[in-house]
C-alpha cells in the first residue's frame, strides 16, 4: 500500500479548504497549530484564527462563545489534551447545549511514539461517545479524512474527529465513498468479520491477505464512523459470517470495540475477538515498536481470528 499524509495533516488541509466555501468557518487552537496543523488556516485565515494558548479548558469555552454567535467553530489540540483536561467542558458548554463546536484531537494513540504515555490519548473515543449529541468519527487515510471533514461540515451538531501523527497507507486512491454512519466494506467474506477503524484498517486488511492463505475469507470493514454506529452492518457481518474480530488503537472499554459488542449482543451475538490496547498506558518507544509490543498489528489481528470457534 502506498503511504500517503498524516491524518493530522489531512485534516489541516481540508479545514483551510473548507474555510474557502465557508466563510463562518473560525478555528480555535491550543498553541500546538504546528502540529494539529491548524496552522495552514491560520495562515490563509488570520482574522478567523485564534490561538487561546495552552489552555484547554479556555479552547472550549471560546469555541462554544464563538458557535453560540452563529459561526461554525472548530477546535484542535492534541487527542488527550482537549478531551481529558477539558472533559467537563466540552459536556456542559458543548454537548449539553448542543452546540455546532467540531472537536479535533491529533496525535492519539500510542502511535504518536517517543513523546510517552502523557502525549497519548488513548481514551478519547471512549469520553467522546459519552458525550451526548456527539458524532464521533475516526478517518483511515488521507483521502477520508477530507470526506469526513466535509461531512462533518454539513451537519450543525457537536463532533469529534480523530487524526493520528504518523503517515499512513492510503486505501481510498480512487476515491472515498464517506457517509457519517455508514462503514465502509473494503474486502469481501463470508468467513469472519474484521471491523477497524483509523491506524487500524490497513493492518485489518493485510490480516485478511495473511487469512486468505489459510482458505480463511475475511470481510474488512472501515467502521469510521463510531457514533452513530452503523448497525445494519453490524447485523450483516453477524449473521453472514458468524464471527467478528474489532481492531482499534484505542483501549478496549469503551472503545468501537464495546459499540461493535453491544450491537451485536442486540442484533444477533456471535463469538468475538478485540484488538486493542489492553488496560494499561504505554511507554515511550517507536511508533512501529510500541504497537508491536503493545499488540496492535497484523499479526495480531490474524492471531484474534484464529482464536475464535470454527462456524458450524
């Protein structure tokens, strides 16, 4: 697979792109715009930019003041910076009003590598779907975090998009049919059900090539959209295929592995299998070593798969 852009750097791209057609569009950061990448509408945009500082909570309630006079406010900091510090926030100033504030958090997970477990939000899906009112989204390239950026600027609700640091495959080269709510099936298979979302897609599909050898035939889904979830395709893998494995860098409470679980204990159970980070923070390292050690590869996505009962 090819490797194209961060999917920070994605998301940079596309707010400024976004600011063209928008002119309500204003941006709000915490003095990290160089790495959430803010900082290319700060540049095309001045007076529509502001940075409050390194000061979470403020990145909030400016964002929410700003949505509550009528523009459309996006805010970006790091993935654990403005979901944890700023929790209480985000629920009451954004989510309880419900209010048209886009939560962008860059560098999550343990994929952001040497700045250590402090830098790494790996909770931040998990408080977002908390929040009621909120679409929660998780992009897998390039080319869908642009499609997700413009769906999230078609509706006037609160939202959180996921971005990741380091460079990733991208999988959408011909174009990415993004719908908010809708997965995406990127492979074909009535055997199992591999469902992941963000860093996690590509080694989902290179599990299903490693499956194939062992006459294992692997449907992928890019489930990109964790709140709303969607459903339908939940109960299709269910009951076509028998068997699901979810992968996500994220931890597994409360996480699109927990939203895939309660679907499908709803809808129609069947043996599953998580790929995540287990209940622990992760150390600093390389990104490509950290999520070796910490078990989120290929490898063990196959591993998981094998693991679960043989259909009947």
């Amino acid at each position: 697979m090819k490797l194209g852009k961060a999917t920070r750097e994605a998301f940079g791209l596309a707010l400024a792109q976004l600011g063209d057609s928008h002119p309500d569009v204003v941006v709000v950061d915490g003095d990290v715009g160089n790495s959430t990448r803010t900082e290319i509408f700060g540049k095309k945009f001045p007076a529509r930019f502001f940075n409050v500082g390194i000061a979470e909570s403020n990145l909030v309630g400016v964002a929410a003041g700003l949505a509550s006079s009528g523009k459309r406010a996006w805010l970006a900091s790091f993935a654990t910076f403005v979901m944890s510090n700023a929790f209480d926030q985000l629920r009451m100033s954004v989510a309880f009003p419900c209010l048209d504030v886009k939560v962008v958090g860059t560098h999550a997970g343990i994929s952001i590598g040497e700045d250590g477990p402090s830098q790494m939000g790996i909770e931040d899906v998990g408080l977002a779907c908390s929040l009621p009112n909120f679409t929660v989204v998780v992009p897998a390239d390039e080319p869908a975090t642009f499609k997700a950026v413009e769906a999230l600027a078609k509706i006037r609700t609160p939202a959180y998009l996921r971005a990741c640091r380091p460079n990733v495959p991208i999988l959408y080269e011909n174009g990415c049919d993004f719908k908010l709510g809708k997965a995406i099936q990127l492979r074909a298979g009535n055997d199992l059900t591999l469902i992941a979302c963000g860093l996690m897609v590509a080694p989902a599909l290179q599990a299903a090539d490693e499956l194939a050898k062992q006459a294992m035939q692997a449907r992928v889904l890019d489930m990109h959209t964790i709140k709303p979830l969607d459903h339908a395709a939940v109960l299709a893998a269910a009951k076509e295929t028998g068997r699901i494995v979810v992968a996500e860098e994220h931890l597994l409470h409360g996480g699109l592995g927990s939203a895939v679980a309660m679907s499908a204990a709803e809808q129609h159970p069947v043996p599953m299998r998580f790929v995540g980070i287990k209940d622990t923070f992760a150390e600093s390292g390389k990104p490509e070593e950290l999520l070796a050690k910490y078990g989120l590869t290929a490898a063990d996505i196959v591993k998981a798969a094998l693991a679960l009962p043989r259909r009947v």
